[in-house]
C-alpha cells in the first residue's frame, strides 16, 4: 500500500473539456475581440468627428487671411504708387508745366495768343 500511496493521479488529456454544441450556448458567447476592436473603430470616429470643427475654422482662416494679405499687397502697391505721383507733382518743373497748361503766365510776363496756324 505504501507504492499506491505515491503512484500520480492519472493523466489528464491536454483537450478542454467539451461544451455543449447548441446553437443557443454558441449565440450567448461574447467575442470580446471584436468589442474592442468595434469600440476602438467608435472611439476613432469620435475622435475625427470632433477635429472637423477646428480644421474647417483652421482652413477659412487661412483663407481669410490669404485674402488680407492679397488686399495688404494692392494697397501696398497703390500707396507706393501715389508716392511716386506726389514727389512728381511737387516738382517744380512739373507745376510750372501744369499751370502753363492751364493758361496761367508769371507775374511779369505777356501773354500771346497765336492764330491762325494749320492744323497738323
């Protein structure tokens, strides 16, 4: 009796136990993987649903300000350009021209006035 005493329980089989196969048992399981992965699909949609707000208001101000720096740039070359007509008009060649033009003379001088030339 003292062999028997330390003879090892028989062997178990390395299969699992069999559950029974009714369609009901197999229904009722959860597939734990695939709640993660349709959980972690949600969680992504969330995420990008929640970035289209700031990326819409991202992009129609940079669209915003392309346009201000378009109309800086105009405005820039129109303030350059009257510059330009300002320094050209207080020439005093230029003012004297002007008011000859416009019939003006100086104090001094005599006006004439020519006739009768053909006409070119």
């Amino acid at each position: 009796m003292a062999g028997e005493a330390l003879a090892m329980p028989p062997a178990r089989s390395a299969a699992p136990p069999r559950r029974p196969s009714t369609l009901g048992a197999a229904a009722l399981r959860v597939r734990w993987d695939r709640v993660g992965r349709v959980a972690l699909l949600g969680l992504l949609v969330l995420v990008v649903g929640l970035y289209i707000g700031p990326a819409r208001s991202y992009l129609s101000t940079q669209r915003e300000s392309n346009e201000r720096h378009a109309q800086l740039d105009r405005l820039q070359r129109e303030h350059d350009q009257l510059l330009r007509e300002e320094n050209h008009l207080r020439d005093p060649r230029t003012l004297q021209a002007e008011a000859r033009r416009l019939g003006m003379v100086r104090p001094g001088e005599i006006p004439y006035t020519v006739q009768g030339l053909p006409r070119n």
